[in-house]
C-alpha cells in the first residue's frame, strides 16, 4: 500500500529536493505547477498528504481549503512557506507539518519522516481488513449467539447476526485473532444496522493490551513495514506533561505513545501533542489513563530529580490526529486531565500561552521552565529547584578518527569512524556501520591511546542519529582518548 501525496509547486529548486526527499521515503508524487490544476486533482482522487508551496495569497487559499474537500479533509498538510511567514497563521489554515525555505534536504528529511509515520498511522486507522472470524455476543437483554466478523479495524468491526430484530445498549463479545494467541474481549456498541441482520460496532471498552495486539495484527494484514519511533531528548518535565527536542516533531493534536528510560526504569504512557516547533520540538500534555499509570510517571521524575545527570531517552510514536477536538482545543486551549485539577502546573500553562507569545518569548520562558513545582501541591518530594535533565558536564565537539573494537571479536571491526563530541565520562561516535546493543562493551582506540566504553545508546534506523552511538566510560577516573 503506497503514500500518495499532491505535490503544488512551481519553485524548480524546491521541487527537486522534495522530489528526492519523498522518494527515498517511498512517497509517491503527483506533482501540480499551479493552484487551478490542484484544486482538480483533490476533487478527484484522496492523498495521504498534500504538500503546497505557499508563496501567495492563492496559495494559502488552497492550504485552507484542502480540509473542505470531502475525500482529502483527514490528508496531512504540509505548508512550505518563508522564513518571514507568521507560523502560527500557516498552523491556523489547516497546515499539519512546515517546511521552511530555502529548503534544505536534511531539514526536509526530518519533517517529512514525521510526516510518513503520521501518514501511515492514520491509513491504517481508516483501513477495514476482511475476515471471518468466528465471535460470540452477549446482548443488553441477556441472549447471547455467536456469528462471523466481516471487517475488522481499529475502531470496530462489522457482523452478520444470526438473530433477527433491532439490538441495542452496550454489547459484550469475544473473539481469537486469526494465527495468534491473542483473544479480544471487550465491549462495544452498534453504531448501525439493516434488515438483513448486518451491524456495525464500535469499540466502548478494549484493553490496552488488546488494542496493541489488535493495531499490530492490522498493521501485519496490511503489509506496512513498521516506521522506528522518533528518538527525542528531555528538555523539561512536570507531572502534566513534557516538552521534547526533535527535529521530527508532530503536529498539535496528535495523541502519541511515548516510552520514557532513564537508567534502569522505564515508563509507557499516552499523551498528546499541544504545541508543535518545527525548529526547536514539541509540548505533549500526559494522558495518563489509570493509576498505576500515573504513580509510574512520578516515580520516573523522582529518579530524574534524585540524579538530574541521569541520560534520558524518549521515543515517541503517532496513534493519529484527533480531528474532532482540533477546533475545540485551537480556541479553548488544552483541557487538564483529571489529575491536574486543582493543582498548578507551569509547564502546561505555558503550553496554552503560546499562542499569545511571540516564539522568542515561548523559547526564552522554555528555557526558565523546571520540573513541576505542582510536586508540592500533591505533597510530592520538592522538585522545583531540580533542573531539566542535563548531562554533567558539557561535551566538546572534536573530528577525529578512532577504531572500535568489538570486545567478542577481538579485532577492529569498523576502521573509518569519526568521535563527533568527547568528555570526560564518555563520547558520541559517527559511523558505526556494525550491529551494537546498549550496555555492551567496545574498545577505543585514538592517537594510540585505548580506553574500554559501554554502549549507552545506539541510533535508531532511519533517525538523525543513525549510525551513531552513546558511550560511557568504563575507567574509574573516566579518561577517554584525548582531542
């Protein structure tokens, strides 16, 4: 199953580099010069993005009306506009994704990958895959049957019941996905029904278990190679939410999964993205479901504020935009989730003061942004003058070439790899062509000087950081080969 996407743009530079860029991610193109022969093609056929150089009044016309066109009003807009264009009037018109100009390939390789991931999530939210599977009902009035599913999705499925007559209320079922182990058991309601005992339900009630079996099963059926996570780094945390560095960030509104690590604990959780700086990252509020959910996350910022060194590691990956609630959250800001009420959190008030802060203003008060002191308020330890997680020390940009030796092999296995940054406790490196894991143990070795290293962190696929590694040293007084 192919990305689509419409491509309106009559800047032949520009057009180059996006033509290249879209096609290394396997995103198809149908390219328009102008905004008469766009306005054709999205009457007639759906794209999972829409790409529009907004360079005039006419073309920021067509980004605001891409959304009324029936077939393409949940695309993904992607607004490439001018250094000079107010941002936020490019995200008010119905832009998902900008791309600043003079646009250059890495910055575009990052935008777009976060833009492939969104494409595909919601592809295969839409997606109803045809079954038969074999179900059992329990109706509100206490009758039960069992019929075949028909089409499955992550919203619901359809039925053919075997009974006759209108059902309604909430309807309790169960059902094994096909060639696995995985039994669905949850609830629903019918969304719709005719006279020849075919329904529509919708999911009420389904585990997070269950919705994560179900949403790879799908993903599986519809042959969609799985896209890494987007690795961030930390740059300030609360009990409500956080703001994440990134060169890939997802636009306001999308509800991501995030997996927080610090040292040897790790948090998964839900949240959603509130505001979107294609320079600079994104602010996600928690949406924390349970308690034990939300007694994870203040254990994580407790670790984080007894050792504010400690390295953090988010990934972070779309479940979708919530379309519905866009409108309602642009105008009446981000709702606070039920543990929040009553209690005072800087973080997330900053998030909804953005939209009346100049960016200047928005990166300066980020910047003075510290852990929660909502921690107090909820009779937590005091986090307030904890700082966001920071390294201990700076690190120094160097260029120089080292070996890396493979302690299980004994011998230089990559000979052309280059430090990019040193300190005293350890070392990034580029150009790590070998498969290596966190937490195993390489040799290097600069200028004839050898010190032993434990692979911290290693550069997901298809990142920023591909081919690059996180090292920490293993010497007791923390030497590493000198710049």
């Amino acid at each position: 199953m192919n990305l689509e996407s419409l491509l309106v743009c009559s800047d032949d530079r520009a057009l180059r580099v996006l033509r290249n860029v879209l096609s290394e991610l396997a995103i198809g193109v149908e390219h328009c010069a102008d905004e008469v022969s766009a306005t054709k093609s999205l009457a007639q056929r759906s794209f999972e993005a829409v790409i529009i150089d907004c360079q005039d009044e006419r073309s920021f016309e067509l980004l605001k009306s891409v959304r009324s066109v029936q077939q393409n009003s949940k695309s993904v807009a992607i607004a490439i506009i001018d250094a000079g264009t107010n941002l936020q009037t490019a995200f008010k018109l119905g832009a998902n994704f900008v791309v600043y100009k003079p646009i250059s390939t890495e910055k575009a390789k990052s935008s777009f990958r976060a833009a492939r991931a969104l494409m595909k999530r919601e592809r295969r939210r839409s997606v109803r895959v045809p079954v038969n599977i074999a179900a059992y009902f329990r109706f509100q009035n206490g009758e039960g049957e069992q019929a075949s599913i028909s089409g499955l999705s992550e919203g619901g499925f359809s039925v053919r019941l075997g009974s006759s007559g209108n059902k309604s209320g909430i309807v309790g079922f169960c059902f094994a996905l096909p060639d696995t182990t995985t039994v669905i058991e949850a609830t629903g309601t019918i969304a719709w029904q005719n006279s020849r005992r075919h329904a529509g339900i919708q999911f009420a009630t389904l585990s997070d278990a269950s919705h994560r079996s179900l949403k790879e099963w799908l993903r599986l059926q519809c042959g969609d190679k799985h896209d890494p996570p987007i690795r961030c780094s930390l740059m300030s945390l609360s009990f409500g939410g956080c703001f994440l560095r990134t060169q890939s960030p997802f636009p306001a509104q999308t509800r991501v999964e995030l997996l927080l690590r610090v040292a040897d604990c790790s948090v998964r959780t839900e949240g959603k993205v509130r505001i979107m700086d294609p320079e600079l990252g994104m602010g996600i509020e928690f949406l924390a479901k349970t308690s034990p959910d939300r007694q994870r996350l203040k254990g994580l910022i407790q670790q984080m504020s007894a050792d504010p060194g400690a390295i953090a590691e988010v990934l972070v990956e779309p479940e979708g935009l919530d379309w519905d609630n866009a409108a309602a959250d642009s105008s009446a800001g981000s709702a606070r989730s039920p543990k929040d009420e009553g209690q005072h959190d800087p973080l997330l008030d900053l998030f909804r003061a953005a939209a009346t802060l100049s960016r200047e203003e928005f990166h300066a008060e980020l910047e003075k942004s510290q852990l929660s002191s909502s921690a107090k308020n909820a009779s937590e330890p005091n986090l307030a003058e904890a700082t966001t997680p920071q390294r201990r020390e700076p690190r120094i940009a160097v260029s120089l070439p080292v070996e890396v030796w493979d302690e299980d092999h004994q011998e230089p296995v990559q000979l052309t790899s280059s430090m990019i940054d040193v300190s005293h406790r350890g070392a990034r490196v580029d150009g790590i062509a070998f498969d290596l894991k966190a937490g195993e143990v390489v040799n290097l070795v600069s200028a004839g000087v050898e010190a032993r290293f434990r692979v911290i962190w290693v550069g997901g696929t298809g990142t920023p950081q591909e081919g690059q590694i996180g090292l920490e040293s293993l010497k007791t007084d923390h030497s590493v080969p000198e710049a």
